[in-house]
C-alpha cells in the first residue's frame, strides 16, 4: 500500500461517523451547542430522534 492510499483510507469517515454528525446537527440546531457530547453520543446510540434526545438533555441540565 502506498501512501496516498494509506493517508485517503485513514481519513475516510465511515457510515455511522456521518450519521452521527447529521444527527448532532439537528440536535444543535434545537439545543444550541453543547459543550460536552457525551450524553447526546449515548442518546444517539440509545436510538433516540434529535427532538427526545433535546427533551433529555434539556431535563439533564
């Protein structure tokens, strides 16, 4: 492998990278920014829309 491949594979995103940030926008664009994305990062995985995960962490604060 050279390293122009090399280098394109390293900072390639998979799938769930740009399904996360799609969803972490839209959850921004609810909550404002968040400081610390743990809790919507779980949210996410957990399965939660943009608008529930919102609800959660607004209650969390």
């Amino acid at each position: 492998m050279n390293m122009v491949n090399f280098a394109r594979e390293e900072s390639a995103t998979l799938p769930l990278e740009r399904e996360y940030d799609k969803w972490l926008k839209k959850l921004c664009k609810i909550v404002g920014d968040l400081e610390d994305d743990d809790l919507a990062y779980a949210l996410w995985e957990d399965g939660c829309a943009p608008e529930d995960a919102a609800h959660e962490l607004t209650e969390a604060a």
